[in-house]
C-alpha cells in the first residue's frame, strides 16, 4: 500500500486517528493524502481567507498531534464541492490505494440518511474504502 486518502471534516476522534496511525505504521512507504472539502454554501457564508486558515490549522493539528511520527509522510488538501464528489475524485486522482473515512452514525440510518458523507463514498468510490464507526453510546 502506497497512498492513503483520509477524509478530515475537523471532527475526527480518537478511533479513526488511531487505525489511520497504525496503518501508517503498517505501512511505512505509504504516503497519507488528508483532504478536507469545503461545500461552496459554506464559502459564501464566511471569507475564504477564515476557511484557509482552519485548513491550515487542521493539517497542523494532524502533523503535530494526530500523526507526528508520520508528519513527513502527510499531505493536506483543500478541495471545494460537494464532500463525496471530491473525495472520490481526489482518490481516483493520486491512484489510492485506500480510503479512510469516519462515521458517526450506525448501520441502516447512516446507509439511508441522504446527507451521509460516508455512506455516498462507499457507493460512488470506485478505491476501497474503510469506513471508521465510532461507538455508539
């Protein structure tokens, strides 16, 4: 395994940095391709200068905090769209060998629920995708 996509929306847990980090270790070739997609209503609604900075922040925050023994093998990307579009295509793009993404949603609603993330990129990516389930509680 060579490239890793992650999925970042800034709510990532405990659970999906710990499997991205042991596949890391896994994998010591492996170059992890962090993307974070910003949806254009969300532009329009705040400078682009605002989301920028938290782009930056959130590949910081991976270098130092999430992955810092891996910080050289990372790569952050900020793409505007629609999230699933974006990230499949981003996949597709840099020839991933796997994608990474979280949920936190269960089962049948989270497949059912129209805006889910995750569930429209195990649908439409055409890379094998790794879906991370937090705990429900």
């Amino acid at each position: 395994m060579n490239v890793i996509v992650l999925a970042m929306d800034g709510s990532e847990t405990p659970k999906l940095v710990g499997l991205t980090a042991a596949l890391l270790e896994h994998f010591p070739d492996a170059m992890l391709h962090a993307v974070y997609v910003s949806r254009p209503v969300r532009l329009a609604h705040s400078s682009h200068e605002n989301e920028q900075g938290y782009v930056h922040e959130l590949g910081r925050i991976a270098r130092t905090h999430y992955f810092p023994q891996h910080k050289d093998r990372i790569e952050l990307h900020h793409r505007i769209g629609e999230p699933w579009e974006e990230i499949c295509q981003f996949a597709r793009g840099v020839s991933a060998d796997l994608v990474v993404v979280g949920s936190h949603r269960i089962g049948v609603v989270e497949y059912l629920w129209p805006g889910s993330v995750s569930s429209a990129i195990v649908r439409h990516c055409d890379k094998p995708v790794l879906v991370v389930k937090e705990d429900s509680r």
